[in-house]
C-alpha cells in the first residue's frame, strides 16, 4: 500500500468498507491482505478515526501541545 498513488483520496469499496467494519465490531479476525484491498483497508481506517469520540488528540492534551507549539 505504500506505493499506491493516492491511497488516502481514493475511497475503498463502500460494501467492502462496511463489511470490514462489521467484521470487526462482532470481534472476527479482519484479513485485510486477504479479504480487502488497499483502497478499502485505508478508508476503515479513515473511517474509524472519524468516529472516535474525541478524536486522536483529545480536548484534554490540546492544552499541552499549544504549549509544546509555543
């Protein structure tokens, strides 16, 4: 995936994406190499990251990474 020209603006196959997802959420082993492809496997990451609740820097650590900028 890593040669792949666009890999996070290109979307994955949606019926891919959820199935993926589901996949997950029941706690099944996802073979990304083996049941999706590249396009797919980056935008359920892409999608995953969306939905965390406070994202991958959280409110609390805001405070400390203005302070680190500064």
């Amino acid at each position: 995936g890593m040669t792949q020209e666009g890999l996070f603006r290109v979307n994955g196959s949606m019926k891919m994406v959820e199935q993926l997802r589901l996949q997950y959420e029941r706690g099944e082993e996802v073979e990304l190499v083996k049941d999706g492809d590249v396009y797919s496997a980056a935008s359920l990451l892409k999608l995953f990251l969306r939905e965390l609740p406070d994202g991958i820097i959280t409110s609390a650590l805001h405070p400390r990474f203005i302070q680190l900028y500064q």
